[in-house]
C-alpha cells in the first residue's frame, strides 16, 4: 500500500513502517498490562496515517482507538474500522448524532456537552456512551473541580432515563514532576468517589498517556492512551531515547539529492546568506522544505544521513529546499539522503531535529505535510 506513484520511488517521502507500530503497541501493552490500550490516532495518526496505523495498532493488540475530533472518529468508522472508538474535543455547536448512530464514545467537558449528547440520543432513540472528562490541574478541557457534582448529578438522571451510558471518567496529567503527578492523581480519585457516590459505576477509568503509562503504575487504571508511544518516539524530554523504551520510530523521512553545487570559500548559501562556505566544500541540494514540515527553526543546527555519514545543514531552511555541506565526500545527484528515522540505522532522529528545532518530537513527526507521499511497509 503506497500512495507514492508505483514507476519510480518519489524524491521525498516518509516511510511508515507499521510492523514497528504493531510492536510497539505488544511492548508497552506488556508493560502496562492488565490496563488495556487505547492507540491515540488523532492528527492523522501524528502524520503517520490515521486508517493504516489504526488497523496496525489493532494487530499489535490495542483495543481501544482515540481520536480529538469526530470528523476523524467518523472517517475511521466510515473506512470500516469497527472497534471501539472515542473522540474527547467537540466543536461548540458539534452535531452529536453521527457519533451515536456510529456507536462512537464521547468525551464530556461540560454540562452544556451532555445536555446536547442526551438530546442526540433522545432523538437516535438510543444511549449514547460518555466519559465524564475532570480537569484535575491541566486546565484545558474538561469539568471544573466546583462543577463536577453538578456535572456527574446530570449524568447519573441521563443515565437512569437511558439516554446515556457512563462508559467511562478521565483526564489528563500534566506530565511536569512527580509531586504534581501525584497531586493530580489525588483529584482524579476524588473525582471518582463522587462519581461512585451518585452510582455511577464507569467501566474505563484512564488518565495516563505514554509518559506515566511507562513510568507510573498508579497511573494505568483500567486503560492507558497511548499516542508517541505508538510511532516509537520517546514521551520524555529529558534524553531518554526509544531504543531504551524498548519502541521503535515507525517513520523514516527521506529525499534524494537534487543538485550539487562545488563553491569556494566566502560563497554565501540560501537567504540572507546566514552561512558562508569558510573553504572549498560541496553542497547537496535536498528537495524537502518547510512546506513539507521541515521545521525552519533547525536551520543551520540539524543534520541528515547522506553516503553513511551525518551532515549539517547549512544556510536557512526554505519553503522547499534545503542545502547540507559535504565537504570533499564524493556525492551525485539521486542519492538518498534520511533526515531522520530509526537511530538504529545511523540516522537522526526526530528527538534530534526537535533539539534542533526547540520543540518535542510528537511536533515534528505531525507536521509532515500531506506533500510528502507515505510510503507504507508491513501492510496486512
């Protein structure tokens, strides 16, 4: 399965290897077991491919799938993905009707969410399953603490009057220390105690992504949501790597030289020329750009693999190129050049663009654009 044209291999691409999404799922599936998985595909999979690493993060053993939004809940379902789905982050005048019909779970933040939830499964003639969201310190989406009575007080009628199923209560950490881990923790049991108290008896309780799913027990509950775990890049940022997560990164983002430019020294290189050539070298021309989700930011700073080695790129980043300096190594145009991929093969890799660039790896591998073709291995 490609969406590359078949007659030649394209001059930029990302390789998506989905046997690394299937082990990835089995190995941290392992780790956190009995909690089950739930694959976080939202973003369209982080830029991996929402329908081809759904159906792969299935395989390795998921049993659950995310989504943000129910545009993409639905597109999965429309592609006949039947699994059990959730979708947490709804427009304000979100139309909740497709979702029941589909048999989609939906995430409430609000009681003005429930309220329209209920009426869309009043007028389906059929429940809808919820999971109640608290806010227990990230301040984003989901319940205020002082409204969470309130909130699981509606649900608990709703649910008596069969217009919804309380499948599930969650939230999210912040993922800052351990104290404030722990802090939040404490909420989230609060939040289930009253819940409890207003007989409520949700099936799903989760709070843990990939970060405390892989390092706090007390945080797996019944289910973990798995995102960056999924495509092999690591959760943390304090230098530890997939490889010692026991995961693997899943993409591979590669090109192939589309030039080559031998200058002396004082010859300046791409906008405002930022760099200048300090002796004779070579320049390769690589055809990928911030157009493509090359972040501009790593200009001068990231490096590639090209002909066995790392090499840095030199002047700015452009919409759609991008040189690296070669120096006297031998380089011809066609040759492949990973910008990065598996450590493993000698290759950068997204934590290292991220560095580059000041950012996390979960960015760099989601802003790969849709100009780029996947290329998709491991395909059952």
């Amino acid at each position: 399965m490609t969406d590359a044209p078949t007659h030649a291999r394209p001059f930029r691409e990302a390789v998506i290897d989905l046997d690394a999404v299937r082990e990835n799922i089995r190995v941290i599936a392992a780790q956190v077991a009995p909690a089950r998985v739930l694959a976080v595909v939202k973003a369209d999979a982080y830029g991996h491919g929402a329908l081809p690493v759904a159906r792969a993060a299935l395989d390795g053993g998921a049993s659950w799938l995310g989504t943000a939004d129910l545009d993409e809940a639905l597109a999965l379902r429309a592609a006949g993905i039947e699994a059990p789905l959730l979708a947490w982050l709804h427009d304000p005048d979100a139309a909740f009707g497709p979702a029941v019909a589909n048999d989609i779970d939906l995430g409430v933040s609000s009681a003005a969410q429930l309220e329209a939830i209920g009426a869309a499964a009043g007028a389906a003639v059929r429940p809808a399953a919820v999971h109640l969201k608290i806010d227990t310190g990230l301040s984003r989406n989901g319940v205020a603490p002082e409204d969470w009575p309130a909130v699981v007080a509606l649900a608990a009628t709703l649910e008596e009057r069969g217009r919804v199923r309380v499948r599930g209560v969650f939230s999210h950490l912040a993922n800052t220390d351990a104290d404030t881990d722990a802090a939040q923790l404490a909420e989230f049991e609060r939040a289930l105690a009253t819940a409890a108290g207003h007989g409520l008896a949700p099936e799903m309780r989760h709070i843990a992504s990939t970060a405390a799913a892989l390092s706090t027990p007390d945080a797996r509950y019944d289910v973990v949501r798995i995102g960056i775990g999924v495509y092999g890049v690591s959760p943390y940022g304090d230098g530890t790597t997939s490889a010692q997560l026991g995961i693997r990164p899943a993409m591979t983002l590669r090109g192939r030289v589309a030039a080559v430019r031998r200058v002396e020294p004082g010859t300046g290189a791409s906008y405002g020329h930022v760099w200048r050539a300090d002796r004779p070298t070579t320049l390769a021309l690589i055809p990928l750009g911030y157009a493509d989700g090359v972040p501009r930011q790593a200009s001068g700073r990231a490096e590639v693999l090209l002909n066995g080695a790392k090499r840095r790129i030199v002047g700015r980043i452009a919409m759609d190129q991008f040189l690296v300096d070669v120096g006297d190594d031998p380089v011809e145009v066609g040759d492949e050049v990973v910008l990065f991929g598996d450590p493993a093969t000698g290759a950068p890799s997204a934590d290292d663009w991220a560095d580059a660039a000041d950012t996390i790896g979960y960015e760099i591998v989601t802003r790969i654009g849709r100009r780029v073709p996947r290329t998709y291995l491991g395909v059952e």
